[in-house]
C-alpha cells in the first residue's frame, strides 16, 4: 500500500509541474504575442516611425 501512495503523490507532483509549466508558456507566448503585434503595428505605419 505504501508503493500506492509514493506513486500516487509522484503522479500529483508530476501533473502539478507539468500545469505550471503550461502556464509559464502560455504566459511568455502571450509576451511574444504582444511584442510581434506592436513590430507589425509599427511596420504597417512607416510614417509613425519617422519621427
């Protein structure tokens, strides 16, 4: 029984890494995501980038 329970809270701490770990990438995705809208922004208006 004591395998059951060290297997168990093996599993929960795995599930747990792998959650956090989505959510760091989704999280740098989004940085990545607003960075490339403001190049595209900025290359769709040459003449905003002139000053």
């Amino acid at each position: 029984m004591e395998d059951i329970a060290y297997l168990a809270a093996a599993y929960a701490a795995m599930i747990g890494l792998i959650g956090w770990f989505t959510w760091q990438l989704m999280d740098r995705l989004k940085d990545v995501r607003s960075r490339i809208e403001a190049v595209e922004s900025t290359l769709s208006n040459p003449k905003d980038s002139d000053e």
